[in-house]
C-alpha cells in the first residue's frame, strides 16, 4: 500500500524516539545510545541477558512504546529483546518465552499488556513458543523511585501462575528493563513454586537501581 504509507508519512512523519528529529524512528545520534549489544548480569539468582544500558534515550523509546504503542517504538523493542536470545544462543535448551504481566489498570489503560504483545513478536520473530503463564494476584505499586529493599516488598507474593498455565522446558522470563531485579525475582519464584523451571531473563534494558 505505497500510496497509503506515502499519506501516512505526509500527515504523521516519522520523528526520532529519542530526540523527535523528523525522519527515522532513531536518528544516528540517538542510535548511538540505542544499540542493541549484550549484556549479562547475574541478578537474584538469575542470569539476566539485556542488550541496551538505560539512558533518556531508552526512557523515552520505551514511554512511546508502554504508553503510547507506537509501532516504530514498538520494534526498536522487539529487535532488542530478539537480538539478545540470538547472542544468548539457548540452542541446547526447550526454550519457553515468559512475559512478565502488566497489572490489569496498565492494561485498560494501554488497550493492550505491554510485555505479553511485545513478546508475541519476538516469539513470531525468534521461532520460540510463548507461554503466557504468569498473571498478578494483587495490585503493586509504580517501582520507579523505589530502591531495592522497597521494591523487593512491592513484589513479593505478587505473581502467580495463570490457571490451566503449564509452562513446561527451559523458561526465559522477558521484561522491558532490568533495574534491580525485583520483578524478575518474584517472577521465577512464582514459576518455580509452581514446579516449573525458569533458566534466565532477557530484557531489552539493563538499568543502574537506586541505592
Ligand atoms: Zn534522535
């Protein structure tokens, strides 16, 4: 549909995530905070695989993404996150994708559960099955501005399996942004208090915590 496209980009032109400088969806300075490389923490007992250190640029592509559901933003996301299980090379393992859930609000608030829709496109991208298993059993507060010990407490307890959910083989937990873990902690421990094996995270970014 070039005709279309052509009208879209005349009404709605493509303006950088990161600086709003008309013409890509990341200019060449912005990608020079936004490329995707690899990097591998060991975060609560996890191996957490990210591909982008957080920056104003990260923020700002992931707002657009989160709240606005900008496609172009959307993609910078899902190319990460793919890029990462590449480099991560699970070969050996019977991979499952497990998105971490969005609270219910988020979700009516942003017509769509973030993570889940992210992960459906690395899932279709990547060739690895979903397993959408995971669901919170309470509400939780906004961990921007908490430290550590403050967002531990927010999350513990907070997520369970979805029933009928059997996520069997090796699972990868996948999220936006790894800050100090909290969320990917609870996560793993849902699943392994349920009998099921989490084996690492992959997040598109990976974020200095709060002391
Ligand atoms: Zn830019």
């Amino acid at each position: 549909m070039p005709f279309f496209d052509s009208l879209n980009q005349l009404l709605f032109p493509t303006r950088c995530f990161g600086c709003a400088a008309l013409g890509l969806s990341i200019c060449s300075n912005c990608r020079y905070d936004w490329h995707p490389h690899y990097y591998k923490t060991h975060i609560s007992q996890l191996n957490v695989h990210s591909a982008v250190p957080y920056s104003s640029t990260a923020s700002r592509i992931i707002l657009a993404s989160k709240e606005n559901g900008l496609k172009g933003a959307d993609n910078l996301i899902i190319n990460a996150i793919t890029h990462v299980l590449i480099k991560a090379d699970f070969v050996n393992h019977n991979i499952r994708l497990v998105p971490i859930p969005s609270s219910p609000s988020a979700r009516r608030r942003r017509g769509r559960s973030f993570i889940v829709d992210i992960t459906k496109s690395v899932a279709q991208r990547s060739g690895l099955p979903l397993s959408d298993s995971l669901e919170l059993t309470r509400r939780v507060r906004d961990q921007s501005g908490l430290d550590a010990t403050a967002r531990a407490h927010n999350m513990a307890g907070a997520f369970a399996l979805k029933r009928g959910a059997y996520p069997r083989g090796d699972l990868i937990l996948i999220d936006d942004v790894v800050t100090t873990g909290a969320t990917l902690h609870e996560a793993a421990r849902a699943l392994r208090s349920a009998g099921f094996n989490p084996i690492a995270a992959v997040t598109a970014c990976l974020a200095q915590p709060l002391r």
